[in-house]
C-alpha cells in the first residue's frame, strides 16, 4: 500500500508542533514593558524576570490554546511580564505569566499560549 508524501508530512509537521507565532508568523520588534503583580507578596517580579530573548524563546517554544484550555486545565499565575511585539507587521501586546502561560492580542485577535518545557526560561540561576 502506497502512502501519499503529503499525508507523511502533515502527520510529520502535526507531531513536531509548532506555535502560532513560529517561524512562519516571526516575532520582531518586541519590548518588554512593565512587571504586574495581583498577588505582590506571593509572586514577585523574579518570578518571571524574562528578557528580551527569553520572551522569544518563550513564544518560539509554547503552544497555542484556546481560551477554555487555558482556564480549564492551567492555573494563572497572579504576575506576568508584559510589552509589545509586531506580528506579521501588526502591532500587538503580549503577557507571560510566571506559570508559563502567556498571551497576545493583535486588534481583536487573541491568541493564548502555554509551555510546558519553559522551565528553564523562568530559572533565575
């Protein structure tokens, strides 16, 4: 039995997964803007201190979920990073929280993200 290329590649490509914002969708010009905490005492901003690259990583290795995924299966962390990146030449804001969750939104567009081998991006060693 002969099996179509095409049908190999799309299970290769649906096996390996990529996120929304992959190399397909490049991230630039993104910016860090601002630390938020809910919760100060209990997470703070070397809970998720990101760089520029980190965030990157981030967003290259996590993801993408819907919006019931996320509330149902993730907690949320109560701080996240926050700033701007161009998506496809579209301005846009994102979130990470310290859970390894994140968030962009492109006009009306959200699009959420989670990682689960992110781990290393919010150690501080």
């Amino acid at each position: 039995m002969e099996i179509d290329n095409r049908i190999i590649i799309l299970i290769a490509a649906t096996l390996l997964g990529s996120s929304a914002l992959a190399q397909d969708r490049p991230v630039t010009d993104l910016k860090i803007v601002a630390f938020h905490s809910e919760a100060p005492d209990r997470c703070r901003k070397s809970d998720v201190a990101l760089t520029a690259a980190k965030t990157r990583e981030f967003f290259r290795r996590a993801k993408q979920i819907d919006a019931k995924i996320l509330h149902d299966d993730y907690d949320l962390a109560p701080c996240y990073m926050e700033g701007t990146l161009k998506w496809r030449g579209e301005l846009c804001d994102w979130k990470i929280r310290a859970g390894a969750t994140g968030h962009v939104q492109c006009s009306k567009q959200e699009i959420y993200f989670a990682c689960e081998a992110c781990g290393d991006l919010f150690d501080q060693k």
